[in-house]
C-alpha cells in the first residue's frame, strides 16, 4: 500500500522567505505526483502535476522537484506572501491503480 | 457551470436518517472518487469508478452507498447516518488518460447531529 507523508505539518515563515515543503512516499511505480493547496473551508486547487518521468515542473513561483527512485517530492515557493498562506498537500497516482493517495498536508503561514 | 461541483455545500441531519450527496462534472471525465476529510485522518478514499456502472470500494466504505448510473453524476448516499461520519467530503474527477491532473469539487460539509 502506497504510503505519503509530509513533514513538517506545519510552518510559518516571515514574507520574503522562500518556502520548502517535502513530500515522500514508500512506492516508486507511479504515474505521477500532484500538489494541491487548500484554503480554510474550501476544496482542493491544483498547482502543478510532475509526470514519474519528469524532474521537475514549474508555474509562475512554484517549482516542484521529482525524486522517484527515492521517493521524494519537493515544492518550492519563492519569495513568499501572505496570500501563499494555505495547506498544501501532495497525492501520488501509484500504478497500476488509478486512485490518488494522499498526504496529510503542510499547512503553512507567511507572516506580514 | 463547467467544472465539478458538489451539493449541497453544508447539510445538517439527524442520526439514523438517510442522505445523499451529489456529484455533477461537466468535463466528461471517466474516473470519479469521493473522499472525506478529518482532522488527524486527511483526506480518505471512500467510494471510486472508473465508468458508468463501474465502481469499487475505497478504504473506508461502510455506511456508504455510490451509483453512476450516468458518466456526469456520482451520488453518494449515506443510507444510516451516524455522528461518525460528520465530516467534509469531497468528490473528484480525471480523464481516461491517468497522466493527466485530478480535480476537485469544493466539498460538502456534513454534520450528523
């Protein structure tokens, strides 16, 4: 069974700050990762999908990093703001299954 | 609307009562899941299909019933209502094509009173 975890659960960070958010799992046959930000009381956004064959992918200040041989996943935001602040959550599509699993989320807060 | 959407967004019963949430896409997408959320637990695979009149359990099924009966649509119905499964659910849907991207609906708040 694909397991995902994400560490910490939570961060705060001054504005400006670049934020790291990690993501692993204990299975590399996947199709792909895909992170997720959700605000209070609200559903999930996607910010970006990374193909199992794909290093990396970027959008706008978001980078995220694609390690599959060992599991991991990273998410980089530049520069943060206080609009970033929001949980954010990773879920892998693991083969050959076509169901996500997903992690428990980062929730982060950047600090005016 | 296109996109995936949920109703009702907030709902209130009583325990024993039936009730169920709906699931509209407009994308035509082939794979439909319903996930509930809890703090301490994430988000929990509950019912998926991958068709009309294709579907399979998730992790946590029971008290539980699904139909998809039309591509669109994908009910799920809480057939007893019990104070455990007060919680945010949310469905979801993605193409055929598993390399693309899941979307999600903005949830249903449910709380068994």
């Amino acid at each position: 069974k694909q397991e995902v975890t994400q560490i910490p659960a939570a961060l705060s960070v001054p504005e400006g700050e670049n934020l790291v958010l990690n993501c692993s799992f204990t299975d590399s046959a996947i199709y792909n990762l895909q992170w997720f930000r959700q605000d209070p009381g609200k559903g999930l956004t996607s910010l970006l999908l990374i193909q199992s064959s794909q290093r990396e992918q970027t959008s706008g200040r978001l980078n995220a990093s694609l390690d599959k041989s060992s599991g991991r996943s990273t998410l980089y935001i530049a520069a943060s703001q206080p609009g970033d602040s929001a949980t954010y959550l990773c879920a892998v599509r693991p083969l050959p299954d076509y169901k996500l699993s997903f992690g428990a989320g980062t929730t982060v807060t950047v600090r005016a | 609307d296109a996109g995936i959407t949920q109703s009702p967004r907030y709902k209130i019963t009583e325990t024993g009562r039936q009730v169920t949430l709906m699931c509209h896409q407009t994308w035509s997408h082939s794979y439909m899941f319903w996930y509930r959320q809890d703090l301490g637990h994430g988000l929990r695979l509950i019912y998926y299909s991958a068709a009309a009149d294709i579907t399979d359990k998730g992790e946590v099924p029971d008290g539980y019933v699904v139909s998809r009966s039309k591509t669109e649509n994908f009910p799920l119905t809480l057939e007893s209502a019990t104070r455990s499964q007060t919680s945010v659910y949310f469905c979801a849907s993605s193409e055929r094509d598993l390399y693309t991207e899941a979307f999600f609906g903005q949830g249903t708040r449910l709380t068994v009173v």
